[in-house]
C-alpha cells in the first residue's frame, strides 16, 4: 500500500521575518517570506514594530504558501510554529494564528525551537544536498546567536558554546552601522570584503575560553579604530570602505574557524554543518570548503534560502516531530528564551 502523504504547514516570527511554508514530507512545496523593510530607517529591528508588521502579514503569507503548494487547507495534516527563542510580541503573532488554525481545521499543533531548526534545515530533502550523519557539529552563526552544538540524532543536541556578549550578526550588522552602510550590514559587507585586501587592517581577537564566543569588543575596536582613522582623514571610510570590509570579514572568519578547529579537537567530529543568516557569508563558505581538503572535515552548507530566516526549516522540523507524534498542548506559551 502507498504510503500517506503528510502536509505540514510551517510558521516563522520570531524576529522581523513573516513566513509560511508548506512541505510534503521531507520535500518543500512552497516557502514564502516577508521581510520588514520598516526597520533599516532605525538601523536595527524595533520590536513594537516588528509585531505589528507580523499581524499585517501573516494571513497573506499563509494564504500565499498554501496557494503555492498547491493544495487545500484541509488537506495539512498538523500546523509547526516558532515558539522561541526570539521577540515576544513578533511570538505571539505565529503562536496565536497557529493555534486558532490548527484549532479551527482540528489538526495536530507542533512547537518548534527555532535554533533546531537551523541545524535541522539540513534534513530538508533537496536535489544535490547531502544531509549531514549522527553525530555532526552544527555551527549556528545568526543575527541573535552564535552557538556550537552537538547533534547526535534529530532531537538530541548539546550546546557546547555560545557567545558571552553578541552575536557573529551583530558583530557584522554593528560594524556596518559605524561604516555608514544600511541594516542588516551582514550582506554588503560580505560583497565589499570581496573587492577588497583583508590583511589591510589588523583587529585584535578577542580571548575567550574554550568554545565561547565573544564579539562586543571587536565591535568597540572596529569603532575607536574608524573614529581615529576619520579624525586624520575625513575621507578614510570612502576611500577605504572595500578593504575595511575585507579586514572586519576576515578577522571575524578567522574567530569563527578557530573556534571549529578546537570543537573538532575536543569532539573527534569532523562532520560540520552551518545555519542561521551569516551562513550566507562567502568568507564562511569558502573556509570551510577549503577545510575539506585541509583538515579531512566533511561540511555542510545550507541553501541560500534557508539560511536567513525562513518558515520551510520550522515546517521540517514540525515533519521529523509529527513522524513521533511529538504534538503540543493548546496552552503552550511563547518563550522568548527557549534553550535548544
Ligand atoms: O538568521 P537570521 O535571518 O536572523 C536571526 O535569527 O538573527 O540572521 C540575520 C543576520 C543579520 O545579522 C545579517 O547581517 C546576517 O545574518 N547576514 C550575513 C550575510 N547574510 C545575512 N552576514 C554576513 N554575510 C552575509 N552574506
Ligand atoms: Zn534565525
């Protein structure tokens, strides 16, 4: 007998991105995405703002992604949503919309932590993309987070460090601001650092034990260093901007390899994956490429799409939870600081 296909429909908001997607199976049917353009005039994502902007866009995401897939609501067998960690109010847009559905079509509801879901957007089954073997390191490199974990099955993670202060996205889209570039930073300084020399400036690492991580004092550095550049030439930045960036990509590729290398030694992994925004970057892709050959590792890349903020990783991780019949309680709450 065929087997039953399974719809799941998946929600993200946990920050300033509205998406649903709809998947059947391990397979994407659609994935739609709205971005909040509001925040880049504030040079940073305002909470108040990003609830709002949620409200306005989710019915038209769902409806869309459901469109798309090309089938009937009733068909979903069970609704995944974000629960944390992330803003509560932008939480609590998703959290509410996804039990009324799942309430009103009388089908599972599934909670999903969105920092798992980063790691398990490798399991997303796509032409060319080679999933990741227990156990791999999983390097969760985002505008919120920055962590090494230990996946050992689907459901069973470790996080063996974290950043102390703020994320590898921050790092970038900070920077950015006091280079007078727009927000997210991220993508034009990865483009810049291209064009540019990243031994031009030197940025001392910062000294952090074991498999921490820590980014607030390369940012300060990165700004006494511009302010005292600027003050001898008003025209320093312009001038400089491509090296600039290159320097700030390297220095930042360079914490966050070193970082792996030791994880590798400690684990006796050498199966590595990235997720989260800054798993876009070319500097990060190339490295660990280069790592192959290098130091024997086997890496694993997301697909572009999936990397930033995206509802089609909530939706498989809703996918591996139905096959366990892992379902949710009605009352279940958002959290804004839900740990892996
Ligand atoms: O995962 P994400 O969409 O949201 C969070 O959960 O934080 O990550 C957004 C972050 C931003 O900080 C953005 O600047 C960064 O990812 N980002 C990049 C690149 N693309 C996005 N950083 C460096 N290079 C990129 N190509
Ligand atoms: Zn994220």
């Amino acid at each position: 007998m065929k087997k039953e296909n399974i719809y799941i429909l998946g929600i993200e908001s946990s920050c300033d991105d509205t998406s649903a997607a709809v998947l059947c199976n391990d397979r994407i049917l659609s994935n739609v995405v709205a971005d909040q353009k509001i925040h880049a005039e504030y040079g940073g994502v305002v909470p108040e703002l990003a609830s709002r902007a949620h409200q306005q866009n989710i019915v038209p995401v769902v409806h869309q992604a459901i469109e798309k897939a090309g089938i009937k609501k009733e068909q979903l067998s069970a609704i995944a949503f974000t629960r944390g960690p992330g803003l509560m109010g932008s939480l609590l847009v998703g959290t509410s919309f996804a039990k009324s559905l799942a309430y009103g079509l009388n089908i599972p509801l599934i909670d999903v932590n969105h920092m798992q879901a980063h790691i398990l957007a490798h399991f997303i089954d796509e032409d060319n993309h080679k999933k990741p073997p227990f156990p791999f390191l999983a390097m969760t490199i985002s505008g919120g987070h920055t962590q090494i974990v230990k996946v050992s099955s689907h459901f069973k993670m470790e996080v063996l460090g974290e950043t102390i202060d703020d994320a590898v996205g921050e790092a970038y889209d900070k920077s950015g601001k006091v280079l007078g570039l727009g927000y997210p930073a991220g993508p034009e300084i990865d483009r810049r650092a291209q064009l540019g020399n990243p031994k031009a400036y030197q940025f001392t690492k910062p000294k952090v034990e074991g498999l921490n991580f820590s980014f607030s004092g390369l940012k300060t550095a990165i700004l006494y260093f511009v302010q005292r550049e600027v003050k001898a030439n008003p025209n320093f930045i312009e001038e400089n901007l491509n090296d600039i960036c290159a320097s700030i990509q390297y220095t930042i590729i360079g914490i966050l390899m070193a970082k792996l290398k030791l994880a590798v030694k400690q684990t006796a992994i050498k199966h590595i994956a990235i997720g989260g925004g800054v798993s876009a970057n070319s500097g990060i892709r190339k490295a660990l490429k280069e790592s192959e050959q290098k130091f024997g590792w086997a890496t694993y890349v997301p697909k572009f799409e999936y990397t930033t903020d995206n509802a089609a990783m909530i939706a498989i991780v809703g996918y591996l939870k139905y096959l366990e019949k892992d379902f949710s309680d009605f009352d279940v709450m958002a959290t804004a600081r839900l740990k892996i």
